[in-house]
C-alpha cells in the first residue's frame, strides 16, 4: 500500500484490454504514464470551468465520430481559446424542457449478495438469460457513443456491481474514456466485496463511491439487509478513507435509506459519521418499486428528518453551493454542522422533487434506456447495437474482428503505423439510428415524475432490475 508521504502514485495508469478504442498500442502506453499530476491538472482546469482539452477533436451531435490520440499534457492552451472553440451540447441528449442529460447510470448487473427490504422483494426477482444482458464490449460501446455526445460522468450500478466478474477490466476501458471528455467514474456499492477490489478500481479510474449503508447496528443490518455482512461493509468503509489519506481523491456518500420503524433512530449517529470524516451522509427516502411494500407511513420525510437532526446538531446548517454540492443538478439538498468535517445531504424524490435539473439517464443490465427512475417508458438500445452482430452479442471476439472490418475497410491501417481515425459510423454501421432513438426517448421525457397518491400505484421495475 502506498505510504501517505508517497501518495496514490498509480492513478490513471491502466490501460483498457479491448473494445474498438483500446486496440492501439501507443495509446495504451500513453495512459500508463498518467498519474495523479494527471488527475490534479485535470481537475484544476473544470473547478475553473475550462472542458478537458480531449474534448475539442470530438465533434457532439455526429454519429461519425473520429477515435483521436489525447492531447499531450491537461491543456496549454488559453482558457479564451477553449471557450471560443467549444461545441454545443448534443441536441440528442437535449430534452424539450432543454434539461442536458451529462451523466449516465449503466446498470450492469442483476445479481446482487444482499436482499435489502426496500430494493428487492422478499421471494426474490426472475433473473433474465444471460444472452440478454449488456456484454461488456456492448456496455463500452454504448459508453462511448454518450461520452461522444457530452456525457461527462458514468456511474456504475446494478444490483451489485462488484459482483460482476469483469468489473476491473471493464472499469479500465470505461476510465480510458477520459481522453474523450469523461470526468467521473463513479460506483454504487453495498460494499461487501469492494473493499478486496478497490485499489485496481481506483487505479483504473474511478473517482466515487456511494456506499449503501441504512443501519450503523450489525443486528439491524441482517434485518433490513437479510444477510449478514455489517463488518465488510465497514472494511470497505474504512479502506476508502484509508485510501484517501494517501491522496486517493475518492468522493465518498454514504446512502441511508431512512424507514419509519427501522432505522429513523439512527440519524443521530449517522450525521456523528461527519464529525471526522470527510464524506457526506445522505438520507433517502422510502420510495415505492415493484415488490418493495412501500406505504406511506413508512416513509420518513425531509422536514422531518430535518427537524429531529436539528434537535441533535441545532447548528446544522445548508452548505454553500459549489461544484458538487448544492448546484442545479444534485439530487441531494446538502448541510453541514459547523466544525465538522463531513456534510450531510438530503434525498427528497417524494416530498420535494428535483425534476427541473433532472440531468441523469439510465440503461438497465438488458440493454434499456430509462430516461427517468419513475418511468415505466423504456427502450432497447442492445437489441439496436446488435444488429451489427446479425443480432447476436458481442462478445470480445466479435468486437475484435468489427474493429478490424471497420479499419481494413476505412483504409486507415498501414503495415508500419496503424491510424487511430476509425469512426464510430463504421464499427456500428447503424449508429444514426441508435442516436436518433436515443434523442427520441430523451425528447419524450416528461418534465416531472407523478408525486405521493400516483407513484405508488404505477407499474415499475423492482429498484434491482433499474439499477440504483
């Protein structure tokens, strides 16, 4: 483990195995090379509002997108410059309430090691065939095709994702997507297992973790989760901040799903978390999924959760706006006791909607695009992917030979320096189509979801089969 006074001096550095934008050597060794000066420049450069210099060779709104090498170094050039250069947001993830959907939620798997109250019935959930979840080539393709078009953060769901047994090598083709205007890589995690995987996680590029945690009690624990499991979640707890101590730079949440009679005991000492510990407590609440028995009465609301903390922490304060708290687009209405070195963040989906800056889309284990977590509208984009597989998956083998279809074809290759100009058109021949399916489904998207008396009487997904 890297001692504090070295530093996180493996960030960056790995290299994706495959998948049509991992298949050049050069690129590869160029990535190896990044470390956390990489990762300090970059994020200095947004906190001024500059775009990643990546960014300016990827033309937004085209289904010809050029594969280009990075630019050497975060950015030489002018902040005048970048600004005057920069393209417009993608009118295909541009909604009619000209909400801009940047961030991405790929679900990728169905399975998970916990049988939380809230997320999955009790009886369980039919799991599909394998044939009809995402590949992981098909999960990086789609990647690809929304970071082309401006999605700057992609978060990691499932079910849990770490049960995922490609989750490394697939975490370290998503991270190489920074080149082309990704900023974050994030997971959501129960954290059973992320604790023995999260140092080549962190080496590939993930920059956030929000940790399920909805009791502090390891009996309570068993109860709500119906597994046991209280102490690795709490090793992986510990590591991350470990971790961070050595300059790790991992954006730690902690997710508290609050219900009346379960755990609303414990906010008290969820908010102690914050005293020392730089993370943020987020307290969500009850909402209603397929399976999951909402009632009203379970569900603990903001104001109160707000007025029983401030009983506690009468000093509890809401925090100043800045570039991940409290802007436009979070979901969590964000406080802080002063002195303290956490925050504590409120989740208000029932009570206080935050629809207007609603930038987020989700696409399931299968493949479907939801553009909103309470709709029930969805649409394949696998089965549209796959056309260019005669329908079948695409598999590593086949993603391989469609990249060398698309290059022999293109003519971009020589025998002594093969070019990175291949184009995402000619990979996946029909990409017009998928882009304008996608922009249809996010131009559908209603200006807010149905509220308290309608929501719990619509046909959804069990929260597992969406991805948190």
């Amino acid at each position: 483990m890297p001692s504090p006074t070295v530093g996180w001096r493996m960030l960056r550095r790995a290299a994706p195995q495959s998948g049509f934008l991992a298949f050049n050597p050069c690129l590869a060794a160029d990535q190896r090379q990044r470390g956390i000066a990489t990762r300090a420049a970059t994020a200095a450069n947004l906190d001024n509002g500059a775009p990643p210099s990546s960014v300016d060779g990827l033309p937004k709104g085209s289904a010809t997108t050029d594969i280009h090498p990075p630019e050497k170094g975060p950015s030489s050039r002018p902040r005048k410059e970048q600004l005057k250069n920069a393209r417009p947001f993608s009118d295909f993830l541009t909604d009619s309430f000209q909400r801009q959907h940047d961030y991405l939620r790929i679900s990728l798997t169905e399975r998970c090691n916990l049988r939380c109250l809230y997320c999955m019935p009790e009886e369980g959930v039919e799991l599909s065939p394998a044939r009809q979840l995402l590949t992981t080539p098909e999960i990086v393709l789609l990647a690809n095709v929304f970071v082309a078009q401006g999605v700057n953060k992609i978060r990691l769901t499932g079910g849990e994702p770490t049960v995922r047994r490609d989750i490394l090598p697939l975490m370290q083709q998503l991270g190489a997507l920074q080149r082309l205007g990704l900023r974050e890589l994030c997971l959501t995690t129960n954290g059973l297992a992320l604790h023995r995987k999260l140092e080549a996680m962190v080496e590939a590029g993930l920059t956030g973790v929000n940790l399920s945690l909805d009791t502090l009690d390891p009996r309570q624990f068993s109860l709500m989760t119906r597994r046991d499991g209280f102490s690795a979640v709490k090793r992986s707890m510990d590591r991350i901040l470990e971790l961070n101590k050595a300059g790790a730079g991992i954006r730690l949440k902690i997710n508290c799903v609050v219900m009346r009679g379960l755990n609303d005991n414990e906010l008290g000492d969820f908010v102690g978390l914050t005293r020392d510990h730089d993370l943020e407590v987020r307290f969500i609440e009850y909402m209603p999924f397929d399976g999951n028995r909402w009632s009203m009465g379970k569900m603990v609301s903001f104001n109160e959760m707000l007025e029983r903390i401030g009983a506690d922490y009468p000093t509890l304060q809401r925090t100043v706006p800045d570039a991940h708290h409290n802007g436009p687009h979070d979901t969590s209405k964000t406080y802080k006791v002063p002195g303290f070195a956490g925050r504590v963040g409120f989740i208000t989906s029932m009570t206080q909607n935050f629809c207007g800056g609603c930038n987020r889309l989700r696409i399931t284990s299968d493949g479907s695009l939801k553009v909103c977590l309470f709709g029930n509208a969805e649409v394949s984009l696998r089965d549209i992917v796959r056309q260019a597989n005669d329908g079948e998956p695409i598999d590593e083998a086949a993603m391989t030979e469609m990249v060398r279809l698309a290059r022999e074809a293109a003519s971009v290759a020589t025998a002594h320096e093969p070019s990175l100009d291949v184009q995402l058109s000619d990979v996946l021949p029909n990409a017009t189509e998928l882009l304008d399916v996608i922009g249809m489904a996010v131009k559908r998207k209603k200006e807010r979801h149905a509220g308290i008396g309608e929501l719990e009487h619509m046909k959804n997904r069990p929260m597992i089969l969406i991805g948190g």
